[in-house]
C-alpha cells in the first residue's frame, strides 16, 4: 500500500468546535496531522479531503478508484441516508473503511443505522480519533492479504 485517502464528510470540519462532548476537542486538521504521521511511519503517503457536499465527495471516491489503494472514510451524516455515497463506494476496487468518532449505534435512533458500511470492508466507531489510526491499519492488513 502506497497512497491512502483520508475522506471526511459533512461538518467534520467543525471538529474541535461542534460537540466536544461527543466528538473530542480535536480539530480536524490535528486528526489529519496524526494519520499523516501515522502513515509515513509506516512508508504510506495520506491525501486529506474534506467536503460538507456530496458530489465533491463522490468524485472523490470515484477519483480514489485509480489514484489510491485506500480509503479512509468518515462519511458523517451522509451514513445514514446517501445512497449515492453508498453506489459510489461500490462501483470502485478500492477498499473503504468507514470510521465514526463517537459509537454510532449508542446514539440517537436515526443515527444507528449504515447505509455505506456493507459496501465497505470494516466499519470502526466510537474510538474517537484514534479510530481513523485504526482504519488505517486494517487497510494495511486487508492489503497484506490480497
């Protein structure tokens, strides 16, 4: 594995902002800074995108199918309704993890249910930011394996 794509989705980027409560003090921008770090200690270079539209993040996915090996990618709101995230993600090679900061399935009803997580090799939550790490490295096990 050589290139990863670090996707964040919808108001991600008021991370450190919105809800520390629920998502961490963190900003994105340090989230980013960490899986940077993380991956380049392991020889894997890390693109960070994030978009609050989601035709910017399906071209994205789409772009992902022959520019990188992976996918990390917390989809936000998007998970529990965006079909077309969910066809993106399925009409590409590229493997997706979907990550969540807080555990989705402990939250309000509505946000319990995935529609992207079948399309996607792992599903991790409610590790906060150490989850995206995690992402990380279960993109590197499924690569080992293939």
């Amino acid at each position: 594995m050589k290139t990863v794509l670090l996707l964040n989705g919808p108001n991600l980027n008021m991370l450190g902002v919105r809800e520390p409560a629920v998502y961490g003090c963190d900003t994105l921008a340090a989230i980013e800074a960490e899986v940077v770090a993380y991956a380049a200690e392991r020889g894997v270079e890390v693109a960070c995108y994030q978009s609050n539209h989601e035709g910017a993040l399906i071209d994205k996915l789409h772009e992902a199918h022959t520019a990188f090996d992976g996918v990390i990618y917390n989809p936000g709101a998007h998970t529990h309704y965006s079909y077309a995230l969910r066809d993106a993600i399925g009409s590409i090679d590229t493997p997706v993890v979907e990550v969540h900061l807080s555990d989705i399935e402990a939250r309000e009803e509505f946000r319990r249910i995935s529609v992207i997580a079948p399309v996607c090799i792992a599903q991790i939550k409610g590790k906060g930011k150490a989850g995206y790490k995690e992402a990380f490295d279960v993109l590197l096990e499924y690569d080992a394996k293939r």
